[in-house]
C-alpha cells in the first residue's frame, strides 16, 4: 500500500491526522506515532514497575494493542490519553499479579551478569552540570525515584502523570476512569508521602 | 512576615505553588502567605517539590524498540474488509446460528407462495415474469394516478401562474426548475457532511 505521508513532513501534523493515515495503512504515520510516545510511555511504565525489561515488554504491549486496534479510535478523546489509559491499565494489571519490590534504579533486578547489569541501567540526560553537581543530582535523583517507587501504584500513577509527564487533572481523571476529586485526593496524598519521605534531603 | 495564629488549608497552599488559583484567590492567598512564615515554607516546601519532580528525566527505551513494535503491528492493508467483518459478522457459534436462521426466515413464506401458485396452476418458470409484469403495471398505475391528483387539484395550476407571475414566464420558472434542482442535492451533500463529522473531536496537542 502507498505511504500516505510520503509527501508530507509526518513531523507537522497532529496526532488525529497521524492516526487517520495511519488507520489508511501509512507505516510512516505509525512510526511518527512511535517517536512521539515511546518516551512518555515506556518513563510512566517504568517508573511504575520498576523494572526496564518488564518496563520494555509492557511498553511493547501497549504500542500493539493501540496499534492494532487503531480503527477504534474514537477521536472524542485526546490520542495521548487513549495510549496513556492503555499503558496504564496493562501496567496497573500487572502490578496486582505481581508482588512487586522497591529496587534501585541503577539496573534490573533480573540482571544476572555485569553485562545486563551494565545494559539495564538507566542513562540519566544531564546538564552543563560539573562531576560534583552532576553526582548530587544524581544522588538526589535516585532518591526521588526511589521515593516514587514507595508510594502505591495509584499515587505513584497520579503523580507521576501529572508532574512528570506535566497532564492536567482532567485528562489524569480520564486515562484513571476515576472521578476528578478521587484523582486530586490521590495527589495530594502522594505528594504528602512523597515530602514525608524525601524531608531529610534537600527537597 | 509575622507569625499567623490561622493558617490557610494545605489544598489552597498546593494550589498555590501549582498556579492552580484564580486571580482573586492567587491575590487573597499571597497576602495571607506574606504575613506568615508558616504558610510561607510550607508554599516553598511544595514548589521545590513539584520542581524536582519536574525535573526527572524521561527514560528511552532500548533502540530497537520501534521495529520490535512495528514487526507485531498488523497494518491495515484490507482495512475496510476487516473492519466490515469484525463490525457485523457473528463472532459466537450461538451467533453463527442465528444469523442463518434469521437468514432463512424469508425463505418460508416464499415457498409457501410458490406452493400456493403451483397449486393454482402457475409453474415455477413463469413466475418471475408474471411477478415483473405486476409490479410494472402497478407502478405504471400508481404514477398515473398520482400524476392525476395532482393536476386535479389545482396545485399544478397554481404554481404554473405563481410562476409566471414571480418569475416572467415558462423561460423563468424553467431556471427556478433547474436551480432548485442542483440546490437540493447540494444542501443534502451539505447535511451529510455536517452530520458525518464527529461531534467534540480534539486534536491531540
């Protein structure tokens, strides 16, 4: 089948006109689709497991699922919280099948060798920051994480969608399939836990 | 900056650090925050929370994690057949049944009028064209019909001299005829157009 963006600069376009030529059969626009939320998705995922690999897997499942289902669509509701709800749910289902762990953030915990160790930590991007900042950044960094990691999956959903990936309440409510105070409460109380358990640090 | 014996609610502080108050509000809130010192570390408190959330970085999954997506995406090469199957045919064998038994309700009063002609004398082969032969002179027969009633009436006259009175004469209300023929389909291709486009459709940024 013809690309239908081969002419057109994929970049410019919104993501309803991405999915409807994406839905004609453009891999193009899928692609663009990818590059647009394969970074948002894959930190909420792994920030709520944990784990890059299972992190990687669900990331997968969710871009398949709203993929091959993408005739489905209902242009009603904002792409990104459709892809958002997905990621979501798959991760949140996974999270009750599995007792999950608090683990660090510097490699999988299913790494058996320096190598997968070495190949599953997070790369973090810096600043012009110098070793010393960089190194209390980082340290600072990881704590937060870490902090995160604690709270439950909820919060830690909330939170994270809404600072982090910067949605607003609305839109958290909508990808949640919560009532908007639900979602506020939620926040409010990750971020009470959140202040409790980083209030020896600098933050 | 004083120390207050009330202190405003820690929702309205948060809301604060967010930006999340009206103007009104933003201005009554600050003017509280600036007398207490309490009020005051507890807004800070918040913003330098919400600014060292904001400023985790976003993690990259490994590189070749977009062809590991695309080699499991089916794209839709026969979009509108699949869409056309998955949408109206049964997905349950009890659907399968009722499906075939529904299509083949119909079929019962028809042999039962085929039964009923044989038995009249009618074969099977000349059915379909006595049945065309009906159906003709019945439409023939009810447009004449028609046709009369409505010159009966007077309607036809009465448009006739609205026509020439409105428009100067046949050549007149023959290009009213004409245009009011193309604004018709116009106005429906219009309409359905209107109706087809999704009601709240937003755009994704």
């Amino acid at each position: 089948m013809p690309d239908g963006t081969s002419e057109l600069n994929a970049t410019t376009l919104t993501d309803h006109d991405l999915v409807v030529r994406a839905q004609k059969g453009s891999e193009k626009a899928y692609r663009e689709l990818l590059g647009r939320y394969q970074r948002p998705v894959f930190s909420l995922i792994y920030r709520m497991v944990r784990d890059r690999e299972q992190a990687e897997d669900l990331a997968q499942e969710t871009f398949v699922r709203v993929f091959n289902n993408i005739d489905r669509y209902d242009p009603a509701y904002k792409f990104s919280s459709w892809i958002f709800k997905i990621a979501t749910n798959l991760t949140i289902d996974w999270i009750r099948r599995k007792e999950l762990p608090t683990v660090s953030i510097d490699g999988s915990r299913y790494a058996t060798s320096s190598d997968e160790i070495e190949a599953s930590t997070i790369t973090v991007e810096s600043g012009d920051e110098n070793p010393e900042q960089l190194l209390v950044s980082r340290e600072l960094g990881d704590q937060i994480e870490d902090a995160i990691g604690k709270l439950r999956p909820e919060y830690r959903q909330a939170i994270v969608l809404r600072h982090i990936d910067d949605r607003p309440y609305e839109e958290i409510a909508q990808i949640m399939a919560l009532p908007l105070g639900t979602v506020k409460t939620y926040i409010h109380r990750g971020r009470k836990e959140l202040q409790e358990m980083l209030a020896h640090t600098r933050v | 900056m004083t120390n207050e014996t009330t202190h405003l609610p820690t929702w309205t502080l948060e809301e604060l650090a967010e930006d999340a108050l009206s103007h009104a509000e933003t201005a009554l809130a600050l003017e509280h925050v600036r007398r207490c010192t309490r009020c005051a570390a507890e807004v800070e408190a918040h913003r330098a929370l919400f600014s060292a959330l904001a400023s985790l970085p976003a993690f990259d999954p490994s590189p070749g994690f977009a062809d590991a997506v695309m080699q499991r995406v089916t794209l839709p090469v026969a979009a509108p057949a699949a869409v056309l199957q998955r949408r109206w045919l049964p997905r349950t064998r009890r659907g399968w049944m009722t499906a075939g038994v529904g299509a083949l309700a119909p079929l019962l009063p028809l042999m039962a009028l085929l039964s009923w002609l044989s038995g009249s004398g009618v074969s099977a082969g000349t059915v379909p064209g006595r049945a065309w032969n009906w159906f003709a002179g019945a439409a023939w027969s009810l447009i004449v019909r028609a046709a009369a009633a409505f010159v009966g009436s007077g309607i036809w006259q009465w448009l006739v001299t609205t026509g020439n009175d409105l428009v100067g004469g046949t050549r007149g209300l023959s290009v009213a005829a004409v245009l009011f023929m193309i604004a018709v389909p116009v106005s429906a291709w219009a309409m359905v157009r209107l109706l087809r486009t999704p009601v709240g459709m937003t755009h994704a940024h």
